[in-house]
C-alpha cells in the first residue's frame, strides 16, 4: 500500500469508522447544505495529538498533554462564508452544523456529485507520530542534554531553559464536489533559551529547529548546533554597544532574516488582502514591485519542512508558486474562495490552524531566491551601515508594508569592516519600498531551522522563511539608543 493511501486509512481510522461514517453519510450531509444555491461546500475533520515539555535549573517543571479531534463544516455563496464546527464528529452533528451553514444560499440547490475521487497529494514527509518516538524518560533527557552541552560551552552561562514540543495530526478533507484528500502530518521543535553573565551584565540568546519528523532528528551532533548558537549569541551581545540611529546602508543575514520579507512583504501577496484592496499590492500584477534580481517564492513542497504540506486544507496539492519575477509581480497566494472571485488559479495555499477555524490563504515557506554575490563582498561595500545578523519579533501594517523589527544579533560597520555587536537595533521602513532599495543579492540563500509559526486573523499556523543576504541602500531607518 502506497504512503497516500495509508493516509485514507489513518484518516478513517480516526476520523470517520469510529462514528459509523462513510462517504454515503457524508453525501447526505452535502446533500442538507446543496437544497440551497451554494457555490462551495466542504467538510474538514481533524484528529490531533500534541505535547510540550520544559526544561528550566536543570528541572522538568512543565509537560503538557492534548488529545483533540472535531469537524468543521463550510459553505460560500458568492462572498458570503457561513461556518459551523462541532467537536462532535457524529452524522447528528454534521447535520445540525450543515443546517445551520445552508442558510446562506437561497431555496433550490444542485445535486450532490456523483462520483467520489480520491486525492493522493504529495509525499513530503513520513507519516510518523513523534510523541511516541521517545518514552518520558528519553524525552527528558534530551532537555537533560542540551542544557549539559550549553554549560560546557561557556563558563558564564548561568541559566538554560529549554523546550520540546511536538504535535501528531490527521486530517480528512470532503468537498461537494466528491473530492476526498487526507494527511497524516507529524511536527516537532526543540528550542533552547540561555543567559549569560559577566561583571553583573546579563545578556541571553536563544536557538532551536524542527520539521515534520520525529524526535531521532534531535542527534547529539544537532543539540551542540542548537546550544552554541544560543551561547555564542548571548556572549555576542555581553559585548555590544548600543546601536546607532538613522538612516543607513543595511545588510540583511540569510536564512531568519527572511521573516521581514513573510512579514513585511509575504502577507501583502496573500489573496484575500488583495482581492478587498487592501494590499500595497493589490492591483499590480505584471508590474515592477521590486528591484531587478529579485525573486520571491512561496514553496509548501519542500520535503520535511515547518511549512511544509502535502496538501493544503482545502484537499489541493501544496506547491512552488512564484509571487514576484526579476522584480515584476506575477501573482497572488490563493485559496480557493478568493481564486474564484479574482479569476485566478488557487495556489494550495488555503490554511486553518483547525477544524474550529475558517480557511485563509496563507504563507507555506516564503523565500528570496539567490543572486549572485558573495556574502563576503557585499559586507565589505558597506561604507557605513548595519549589518542584521538574527532577528526577534516585529509588527507590519498590511495596508502600507510600514514595518518594525528589533534584531536580536547585529552588527555596526564601517568601511567593510565589522566593527563591534550592537545591542537594541529596531529596522523601520516599508516593505514595499525595501524591495526596491535591494542593489546586492548574495548567493547563499539558506532556509530557517523549522522554528515559525505565523498569525493571522487570530489563527496560527506553523510557516519557513528563507533569504539570501541582502544589501538595502536607504529607506531604512535603525532605531537605536547610541548618539
């Protein structure tokens, strides 16, 4: 039996035998919602396991435990979404929730389809459930361990909190139109927090990855990886001065960096954004948004990764969709709610963090792809600047791409030399207007190490970043404390 099909088979282990249904019951559900005029229909079930496990003294002070199963029911007419959910997966509570969503279409609907069709999607990951690749005990230890590699790293380490986390989700997906897709989808993440200090000064910094994989990734070679990140960025900053302020050349790392462009960039290509006019984006496709040499992805076919999906929850196979060309704006994120209403293809990008949740066109792994420069040339063009190594949190105004992001790891340069850490540097600008500024394109773009998960409307769901180094020139302007 191929790997999708044993995703059916988990699927209606989970999702459908245990309520005595199958796809006759499923249909006469349809058919409740299709009395009225409805454009979309679809049911989406969702069975889901996941734990978290905290580390802080040299003590397991937290664990957690969740076992969460539940149906979402959705109809569209026209613009209009009508939405129940039920953790009842019961054909009395399918019924009553496609009752209740039906209302927004008028009397006299079609048939339900005739045929049901099965969609194999994808093959990015293995069907693993991680909370069971380790006993308590192992799990422990490998927190146990991580902060022993921490310790040995630097004397001045005086704090290690670190954390486990995985999750175990299935998801069954049926659509009016007789489409059936499901997934078997594992998570995992290992984050790791340290303090630092020296002559009364502490400072900290963190690390920390994951995928769609088990807890085995977590090796001995990946936990020294993980720990010296975390200690070298703590120390790093136990020598910083404080940053300088205005406007200046900047220098964007590769791999993490590259949540300024899902945040300030990546949420204004998002179908639903443009489709109501509220994008800086909206209306430009075919049009210059960027400089030349500057191409965006989102890519949710990238195996094992955070962001990652066989299919997207909406049964469509995940995919590489190319949003901006050598510049020029070639098109949008899509569900398939906005797709029809803009003409346009949907894209695989119709997210819910669950069944309780609506779908939105959302981020999978959102990337600049490489140019052309070495990493090393484009530091040493900076007569002055900024060069932003990590970053920590931020915020975006999607109307405009006005954005605001604190690094967590910079440095200050000076005629192509690094001259000293900074501490306390905030990068303000537009994302808009970033993507013009871009004149070096380095050529070692890297992906995150599996640690994002991205909000939206109140909804999260798990994403990857990636970007090249990059040289802006101006429009960015570093918030800092140092005269």
């Amino acid at each position: 039996m191929s790997a999708s099909l044993d995703h059916f088979a988990v699927a209606e282990q989970h999702l459908l035998t245990p309520f005595s249904l199958d796809d006759q019951a499923i249909n006469s559900v349809f058919a409740r919602i299709l009395t009225h005029e409805i454009d979309y229909a679809d049911l989406y079930f969702q069975y889901s396991r996941s734990e978290a496990w905290s580390l802080d003294e040299g003590i397991v002070k937290s664990g957690s435990f969740n076992i969460d199963q539940g149906v979402g029911v959705r109809a569209i007419s026209g613009e209009k979404t009508a939405f129940a959910y039920s953790d009842d997966i019961s054909l009395a509570a399918l019924n009553d929730a496609a009752h209740a969503t039906r209302a927004i279409g008028r009397q006299g609907g079609q048939g339900i389809a005739s045929q049901v069709s099965k969609n194999n999607g994808l093959q990015l990951y293995t069907p693993v459930d991680p909370l069971a690749s380790l006993d308590e005990a192992a799990k422990v230890a490998l927190l146990e361990k991580v902060e022993q590699i921490a310790r040995s790293l630097n004397p001045r380490v005086v704090q290690v909190m670190a954390s486990l986390a995985s999750e175990y989700e299935v998801i069954y997906i049926a659509r009016h139109d007789g489409h059936r897709a499901a997934d078997v989808r594992p998570l995992c993440r290992l984050s790791i927090n340290v303090i630092v200090e020296a002559n009364g000064q502490r400072e900290q910094g963190s690390a920390g990855g994951g995928g769609r994989f088990d807890y085995a990734y977590f090796t001995e070679t990946v936990l020294l990886d993980y720990a010296k990140r975390a200690v070298d960025q703590a120390v790093l900053n136990l020598d910083a001065r404080p940053a300088p302020a205005g406007e200046m050349t900047v220098v964007l790392g590769s791999g993490w960096p590259g949540i300024l462009l899902h945040e300030a960039i990546g949420h204004g290509l998002e179908g639903d954004f443009n489709r109501k006019g509220s994008s800086a984006f909206a209306g430009k496709i075919g049009q210059r948004v960027a400089a030349k040499g500057v191409t965006v992805v989102d890519d949710g076919t990238i195996a094992d990764r955070r962001g990652s999906l066989n299919i997207d929850d909406e049964g469509n196979p995940t995919q590489r969709t190319v949003l901006i060309e050598d510049g020029i704006l070639r098109g949008y994120l899509q569900d398939s709610l906005n797709a029809r209403l803009m003409g346009m293809p949907t894209t695989g990008n119709g997210r819910r963090e669950s069944y309780a949740h609506i779908t939105m066109p959302r981020m999978t792994n959102t990337l600049m792809e490489n140019g052309d420069k070495d990493p090393a040339e484009i530091i040493a063009s900076i007569e002055r600047g900024l060069y932003a190594v990590n970053f920590g949190g931020g915020q975006v105004d999607i109307t405009n791409g006005k954005f605001v992001f604190s690094a967590s790891e910079a440095w200050y340069v000076e005629n192509g030399k690094l001259l000293y850490p900074v501490k306390g540097a905030t990068l303000i600008g537009s994302g808009p207007d970033v993507l013009k500024r871009v004149s070096m394109i380095g050529n070692d773009m890297s992906l995150d190490s599996g640690v994002g998960t991205c909000g939206k409307d109140g909804q999260s769901v798990p994403v990857g970043v990636g970007q090249p180094t990059l040289r802006i020139d101006g429009g960015l302007t570093v918030g800092g404390t140092a005269g």
